[in-house]
C-alpha cells in the first residue's frame, strides 16, 4: 500500500512540474496502476485548481484513462483499452489478464471531442478505422515504453502509425510516453 502511495506522490509531483500552467495535463498508459477510492482522493486533492488531469490507470483489468480535477475526480473511467496484445498483457486463459473494451468511444475535454489510442491500439487499424468514423477533434495517444529498453523500434514504430492516421484524419495528437 505504502508502494501505491509513493508512486501516486510521484505522478503528482510530476502533474505539478510539468504541467505550470497548463489547462490539460496528459499522463502515460498506467502511471497510476489502480484506481480506488483512496488513489482517487489523493489526486484530486492534488490537482491544482482550473486544471484537468487525464490519467492512464487500471480499472477492473482494463487499460483506462480517468479525468482528475481538484475535488472531483470520476470514479469511472472515460474509456478503456480497446485493444491489447494477445499473449502479451491479453491472456484469455489467465483470470489476472487485462481485457480489452473492443470499442474506444470519443469523450468530451474541455468541450473538445477526444478519441484516444492507447499503447497497441496504436498499431492496429480497426482501432483507427473506429476514430476516423467518430471524427474527434484530438487524438491522445499514450503508452508506456520502459519495457523497451535500449531498443526504440517498437515505440517508434506506434508513434509513427499514430502521426500518419493523424495527418489522415488531419487531427492533432497529444502524446504521453512513460519511458
């Protein structure tokens, strides 16, 4: 629990820094591995005022990204994984597998229609051929990278296929990679 904690004190240690002034802070795919009543208190008590936090965390094992704000964080995710990697973190024969949502709908930012990719969903077609038929106004893209190592063919490989369905959808994209 006290690993838990420290770790939800880095990411928002983090947010502040690097988000001074900004109005949406993009976190990375599962920088937050759990989202309990008590993660969710400690980072809405964070979240500076007038600031939304879009956080990449696991939800009943899912991939998902939640909205943070000061005070009043939601409970529920805005979307959840799509996609996964079969065999990698999609294992059907196992109970502790994450599962994936099969279809990522657009949600509502700041009044801004965003659809997100994350992690494989970059990579896979049907998953663009779903935002291109919902017509976001931003992609978010967000991954973790730090099983990569040294070796930055396969995050650079998702990048790639997510700038090139982006300048498809003539959309702009906001990244977030935990390395």
């Amino acid at each position: 629990m006290l690993a838990s904690i420290q770790n939800n004190q880095a990411v928002i240690s983090a947010g502040i820094e690097q988000g001074l002034g900004a109005r949406v802070v993009v976190f990375p795919e599962a920088i937050v591995p759990n989202w309990y009543d008590g993660t969710r208190a400690q980072l809405s008590a964070a979240v500076p005022l007038g600031q939304i936090w879009l956080l990449g965390v696991q939800v009943e094992k899912r991939d998902a990204i939640v909205l943070a704000k000061a005070s009043n964080s939601k409970m529920d995710p805005l979307v959840a994984a799509a996609g996964l990697l079969l065999g990698g973190d999609w294992q059907p024969w196992s109970s502790r597998s994450l599962r994936p949502a099969w279809w990522q709908p657009v949600f509502d930012v700041d009044g801004r229609r965003v659809w997100a990719a994350v992690c494989v969903e970059q990579v896979l077609p049907w998953t663009w051929l779903e935002a291109m038929a919902q017509r976001p106004d931003v992609i978010l893209a967000q991954t973790n990278a730090w099983w990569a190592g040294q070796d930055r063919e396969a995050p650079e490989i998702q990048e790639a296929s997510t700038n090139a369905w982006a300048r498809l959808m003539s959309e702009p994209v906001l990244s977030a990679v935990n390395w």
